[in-house]
C-alpha cells in the first residue's frame, strides 16, 4: 500500500515498524462543543484508514486524545457558569453519540490530557534537562533554535518562521517561533502543581506525551486535520524527537479541508455545521458516504445537493443489499452453473479494483466507484433464476466491500423484524377492512425512513 506523507511530500510505499503491528496516534477534538463537519472528516478518513489496515490483517493499535483542558474550555464554562470539567466531560460524551452514529471505531486507548499531568511534567523537565526548553517566571517554552530539524514537516526555515512569527506584546520568549510547554496560571484557571508553580500544559506537549506513553517513542502513522501541520505537528516533533533522539512519526498523514457551498466555514458567515445539526436531518450514513465520496487529501465541498445526491447512491446500495437477501430467500436454484460461476469471477475484479484504489492512498472516490460497478453488473446479471450459491458468493462481495468502507452497514436483523411485525400488521388491519389504521402504519413505516412496495410477490419495502 502507498500513502502521502507529508514529511516527504510523496506517496511511499507502508512498512510498518514491527511486522504485521501498526501503531496510529490521531489527534482527536478540544472539547467544548459538538463537533463540526470540518472536524468530523479527520475523524472518519482515518477510520477508513484503520479499517483498511485491519481488513490487510494487520493488528492495530489506535489512539485518539481529548484536548480537555483549553482556553475554549475555561471560557465557554464561565460563560455557562459550571466548572470546566463538567464542560469537558459533558462534550466527551456528546462526542461519542455522534462519533458511533457517524460509524467511527473507538480507539483502543481514548487519553485526556488531565489524567496525563504527571507524565507532561517529567516530558517537560527532561527538555529542559537537555537544553531544549527554557522557564521563565511560571511559564516555561520550548527554544525552536535548539532543534536542527525544525520546520522539517512544514517545510519552512527558522529564519521564515520567525518573519511570519506575530509579534507578542510583553512576551518573555526568548525567540518569537519558541511555543509554551506549560503556562502559568491565571486567576480562575485550573492548575496544578509543577517544579515551576501552579500552572497548566500547553497545548502541543499533550501529544507527544500521549503518543510516547500509549504507543512508544516512534510510531507508525501519526494523522490529523492539515491545519495541524503547523504548528501543532511541527512542534509535537520539536518536543518528541528532542526527547527520544528518534524519529516520532514514520508517515505524517492529513486530510484536506472541507468547504461549505465553496466558502470556508466560519460562524461569521452562518454557515458553520455541527454534525449534531445534520444529524437532524440525514441518515449519520449519508454523510460518512459524503464525506468519503472525495479522496481525503482533496478538498470537499459541503452542500445540500451534494447530500441528497449521496443519500440517492446510498439508497440504490441498500436496494441492492435488500434485493440480494430477498432473492437469496426465494432462491429455486441452489447450484451454480457455468455461467454463474463465469460471471462470479468476472464480479472479483471489481473487489481487485476497490483493493486497488485503497493500496494507492486510500482513494475511497475510486474504491465507491468499483462497487457501483459491481452494483451495476449484480442488477443485470441476478434474477429471480439465479442460484443461491451464487447469489451468496456475490453478496459476500458486496458486504466485504462496503463494510471496510462502514457504509450500508445497519443491523437489518433487529430492523427487519420490526418492520415485518408492522408489515404483517397492516396486512391484517387491509384484511379487516381498517383502511384508516393500515395508512397509518404506512406512514409510521415511511417516518423511520420505509416505503411499502406493493408487489406480485407480496409487500417489498425499501429504505429512503
Ligand atoms: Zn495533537
């Protein structure tokens, strides 16, 4: 498999550092609020990712942070007058709900930054043992000039950063690029007790210490957003490889950005989605296949056309799958014929084809177009004639391919019976001549997202 990685600006070929392990760090969301769209993507790119690496076979270890203590924290809870904590904890939780409707695997090891303070005091001390971090009245910073490699990510030169560097007011920095390793505290602010006083991290350290505590000095793949390139994944490799003397990350992976009716989000503009927001009003599935309908790195472009249009190729997935399972049921014919089994082997080329487009960077554009190549190959070749074997086979296909994806992926069995039940229902309730409750059962149905089809065959429903 290829992937881009950013510290060489190519598309390598993935060796994982140990054989069959792979060892992923993704830096997860600062919590305040629900998460956004742009944030979302990050989130579910690498899912996409991880799931590709376990469908290869290979052992993952995956770890996602929880920026809980932040500026953005401490403000929205003095606005909401509560403890930052309650802040805090609240949208952990809220991540949760909408991470597992968008499909997103937990990681192994979800770590928050306060259940982590004493080991971010012993990163720190030791920079500072080494050289590379400097204390000034409470606050201590790291020195940028004292890291050769700096820039090396964002391939910029210390001499270039500092020239963009903005000017602080009344800074104690000893170099305009140096970034705080732990700040001092502020009247009101959560602190805790550090060889240079009360105070709390900074944002960046969180990372290395995380990463080097749950997966080891030098990791496999470390991912984010691309706004993290600088400074956040600049300075995680300043503090990390200061530390280690190694290297952190082998492959430096980010997604590109997300734009809304081709504008940049921004609350300014209103036009800023939570995900909770269009929860509300799409499937969670219509925008994971949204937001996997591009290839990650490119930028994507949010609208409501181009949902309904993803709600539209999702739907005619779940008419496949539901069309397969019914024919499988209503099978005559169990053996495969020679035709069938020509057919069938013609169908695996088009599971070599999704398997190609994952191994070149993960290109789930590609990957969606060879199941719907797929999809239209199963609509002309199976019928109410074909034979159980082969049907089977071509499903197994289908759910491999889209379950890597984790699209089209609802638990029918439990669904299935309780649209059953109604269906059967309303069947009595036409027999009984109770017109007016048969409607509405319909109409429950076509709430949850069911339409009836009244067929020869007897009633067919379908998801919208
Ligand atoms: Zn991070």
């Amino acid at each position: 498999m290829k992937l881009f990685n950013t510290l060489t600006r190519k598309k390598e070929k993935f060796i994982p550092i140990q054989e069959g392990k792979v060892k992923m760090y993704v830096c997860g969301p600062t919590v305040y609020n629900y998460f956004h769209i742009g944030n979302a993507r990050p989130f579910l790119v690498f899912d996409v990712l991880r799931r590709y690496l376990e469908y290869k076979g290979y052992d993952i270890t995956y770890v996602q942070n929880f920026t809980d203590v932040d500026d953005k924290i401490i403000n929205k809870a003095k606005e909401e007058e509560k403890k930052p904590g309650e802040i805090s904890e609240k949208y952990i939780e809220e991540y949760f709900k909408d991470a597992d409707a968008l499909g997103i695997k937990r990681a192994d090891v979800h770590p928050k930054v306060t259940e982590n303070i004493e080991e971010i005091i012993g990163f720190i001390k030791k920079l500072i043992e080494k050289g590379f971090a400097y204390e000034v009245n409470g606050d201590v910073y790291y020195n940028t000039t004292k890291f050769n490699d700096y820039g090396k990510l964002s391939k910029q030169s210390v001499d270039e950063l500092e020239s963009g560097a903005r000017v602080e007011v009344n800074t104690t920095k000893i170099n305009p690029t140096d970034f705080a390793l732990w700040k001092k505290q502020k009247p009101g602010e959560p602190a805790w007790d550090s060889p240079w006083g009360e105070g709390r991290p900074g944002w960046h350290i969180e990372c290395s210490v995380m990463s080097t505590k749950y997966l080891g000095e030098t990791i496999d793949i470390h991912a984010g957003g691309q706004d993290l390139i600088f400074p956040h994944h600049e300075n995680e490799i300043a503090q990390s490889e200061a530390f280690s003397d190694k290297p952190f990350a082998k492959y430096w992976i980010h997604n590109g950005y997300i734009t809304i009716d081709n504008e940049k989000m921004s609350k300014s503009k209103g036009n800023f989605f939570t995900v909770r927001d269009i929860l509300k009003e799409f499937n969670p599935e219509v925008l994971r296949f949204f937001l996997l309908s591009a290839h990650y790195r490119n930028p994507i472009n949010f609208s409501r056309e181009l949902m309904d249009q993803s709600k539209n190729a999702l739907e005619r997935l779940y008419n496949t799958k539901g069309n397969l399972e019914y024919l499988i049921d209503n099978a005559e014919k169990i053996e495969m014929n020679g035709e069938e089994r020509k057919a069938y082997t013609h169908f695996t080329s088009y599971k070599d084809k999704f398997i190609e487009a994952m191994e070149d960077d993960i290109n789930t554009a590609d990957a969606i177009a060879a199941i719907f190549e797929l999809v239209k190959e199963i609509n002309t070749n199976i019928s109410s004639d074909s034979s159980k074997g082969f049907m089977e086979m071509t499903y197994n296909i289908f759910n491999e391919l889209t379950s890597v994806l984790g699209i089209v992926s609802k638990q029918k069995e439990v669904l299935d019976e309780e649209i059953e039940k109604l269906i059967e229902e309303r069947q009595q309730a036409r027999k009984d001549k109770n017109y007016s409750l048969a409607d509405k059962i319909r109409d429950d149905l076509k709430e949850k997202g069911i339409v009836l089809e009244d067929t020869p065959q007897g009633v067919k429903w379908k998801r919208i």
